[in-house]
C-alpha cells in the first residue's frame, strides 16, 4: 500500500506505506534514478485509495522526476 494525502493543514503530505509498498517505492525511486526518467503514481494502479478517517485529502496523482 503506498498512499498519499494532503494534511488538514493543507501545508504538507503525509505518506502512509505498508512493507509492500515501501519497497514498491523504493523500487519506483531506484528506476527513476537509474533511467534518469520520470513516473507517474496513480490512484488505482500504484497508489491506494482508502477512506480517510480524519480530515486529509487523498492525492490521486503524484509525478517522481529525477533532476540531475
């Protein structure tokens, strides 16, 4: 599970991974690095969309770009 929301502050992200998808994440890292590339996560296929039980705002889309 790799899931990310915008806090009720609205001022950050938080990141919620179970042991799946930390190494998921570390795998999306590890392939943006190695082909100097970009990816996208979304709702759906990598990120997981859930009922939130406070007041945070699933994000349904997040981009990874590796800068040099």
């Amino acid at each position: 599970m790799i899931k990310f929301e915008i806090d009720s502050s609205s001022e950050g992200i938080e990141i919620y991974l179970d042991g799946i998808g930390v190494n998921e994440l570390i795998s999306y890292l590890d392939f943006i690095k190695r082909k100097q590339e970009h990816m996208h996560l979304v709702v759906g296929a990598e990120l997981t969309e859930s009922a939130n039980p406070n007041s945070n705002i699933t994000v349904k889309h997040v981009k990874l770009i590796y800068i040099e």
